[in-house]
C-alpha cells in the first residue's frame, strides 16, 4: 500500500454495532497508525468480513477463515485488552 487513507479506515470500521465500534474505533486512532503498513493491509482485508462475522472472532465464539485474519483479529484483542476498564473505552 503506497498511501494509507486513514479517513477511509477510520469510516469502514465504524460498524453501527457499538461492541465492534468499541474494539476497532479505538485500535484504528491509537494502535494501528504504529504499526507496519503490511498490518495495516491486513486489517483492511479484514474489514471485508461481515459485522456478524467481526463480531464472533473478535469475542472469541467462531475463528476466522484465514490464518492472516486470525493473526489480525489476536492483534485487535491484545490492543484492546490493555485499554479495558479505561473510561471511554
């Protein structure tokens, strides 16, 4: 990815399901802006699953389909667990 389009991240991860929004809002405005642009690929793949889908990994109830979204999906969960309990989280 030559030029990373963040407004267009931040947007396709706004869901309309507060439990996801709660997950990936907070990981695109803090975490993945730090990351390798390669993670940053990843994540937009991952953001091609449906809400349900989202939804199940990232509360631990179905695995995802791939290898690269699962390793996305553990990154996402570890970000999130160190933010847990903060207000406005």
């Amino acid at each position: 990815m030559s030029e990373i389009n963040w407004g267009k991240i931040k947007w396709q991860s706004r869901r309309g399901m507060r439990e996801l929004d709660l997950m990936l809002l907070p990981f695109v405005d803090i975490d993945l802006p730090k990351m390798d642009p390669s993670v940053v690929d990843d994540y937009i793949d991952l953001l091609d699953a449906s809400d349900l889908e989202l939804f199940r990994w990232l509360h631990q109830t179905a695995t995802p389909n791939t290898e690269r979204r699962q390793k996305m999906v553990d990154t996402i969960i570890a970000c999130h667990a160190t933010r847990a309990g903060r207000e406005g989280v």
